[in-house]
C-alpha cells in the first residue's frame, strides 16, 4: 500500500510539473522528429537580412529615447548625454546581447523519448552544442548577464522551448514537421527588443532505428 502511495504521489507532482510549465509531457498525436537533419537554404529565411533589419530598428529606438532624453536636461548645460551613455553601445557579437541571437545550424540532430528532447546543432564552422530538455517542466537557467525561467514540452505536435528573462526578454523556439515533412525550426524574441523571427527549414538526411521507441 505504501508503495502504491508514493507511485501516486509521484505521478500527482510530474502531473503538477507539466501544469505548471504550460506544456505537455507529449505530443497531442504521435510524431517523430528523431534523427539528422540537414539545413535547406532555399526554403530557410535570410537570417542575416533579418539581424540586420533588427539591430536597425533596435538603433532607431534608442536614437529616439537618446533625443527625448537630451531635450529634458537643461539646454544651457551643454552636458548632452551620447547614445552609448544613455543605453551602452550596440553589441556586435552574440554572446553579448543571447536575447538578440539567432545561430544558423547546418546540421541538427534530435534524440526525442517519453522523458527527454535532445538537440545537437552544428553551425557552419563545425561547433557543435547539445541541448537537453525534460517535456512538461520548468527551470531557471543562465542567460547572458542574468537568469531567466524556461518551459519545454509540447504544444500540440509542436515541441517548444520558451525563455523569459527578468529584464523582459522572450525567445522561443519551436520545433515542427510542415505538411512536407520538413523540420521547421522558428525561432521567436520579442520583448525589450523589436519582434524578430527566423524560420530555418531541414531535410532528413537519417531517421531513428525503429525500436527507437520501445
């Protein structure tokens, strides 16, 4: 009896988990995005077009809160604050502003189970990193200067991973097979910067042994 208990009360807390998160521990109907998978330029976003359109629009945003910000100090001082003294410079490397990262990865690979969602990337200078998340909970992970709370699982046949930062940041990212059978990788931030989202599209190049999933 006391064993029935505890497998009950293990079963309440996943249960509670996955609530809490927003996300399911599966997906609504069974898909399988196990395997490798190779970047399809034609059909992938220009994500460098893309950066650039947003860091330019990022710029205007904080010329236009510089300027409001200088008209409210005493025009006789002469003490006019720049726009890196207002707001800091604009990053030009990634790591710098993570919020504002968006890597191409020409080749992916997934391991998906009941209990985990495993990304391997690898980006055009052959840097691999493996990502690893556990459907239908929460955690609190580094992001840049800063902490943030993060949420992974399913939402309908779609696997998510949404971040948000204390400062008010937002990145998802979510994985999904189109009518095609392609993987579509979209990545969504929003949030203290100007909206962006990148659509990456992939090819299977191998599937999952089939007693993958026993």
């Amino acid at each position: 009896m006391k064993v029935a208990a505890v497998a009950i009360g293990l079963s309440l807390l996943a249960g509670t988990a996955a609530m809490a998160s927003g996300y399911a521990q599966q997906p609504s109907k069974p898909v399988e995005l196990s395997g490798s998978w190779q970047l399809n330029g034609a059909l992938s976003d220009d994500l460098q077009r893309l950066v650039e359109e947003q860091r330019a629009k990022l710029r205007k945003l904080r010329e236009r809160e510089s300027e409001r910000r200088r008209l409210e100090r005493d025009p006789e001082a002469g003490l006019y604050p720049s726009e890196e003294e207002v707001v800091g410079p604009i990053p030009t490397r990634s790591l710098e502003r993570p919020e504002l990262s968006v890597e191409r990865y020409d080749k992916l690979t997934i391991e998906q189970t009941a209990e985990h969602f495993v990304v391997q990337v690898e980006n055009p200078s052959g840097h691999t990193e493996r990502r690893s998340y556990d459907p239908g909970e929460s955690s609190v992970v580094s992001f840049g200067p800063g902490v943030a709370d993060r949420r992974a699982g399913w939402k309908g046949r779609s696997f998510v991973v949404e971040t948000r930062a204390l400062n008010g940041a937002r990145r998802q990212e979510i994985y999904v097979l189109d009518a095609a059978n392609h993987l579509v990788v979209l990545t969504v931030i929003s949030g203290r910067v100007p909206k962006l989202e990148v659509k990456q599209v992939y090819d299977r190049v191998s599937r999952p042994p089939e007693d993958s999933h026993p």
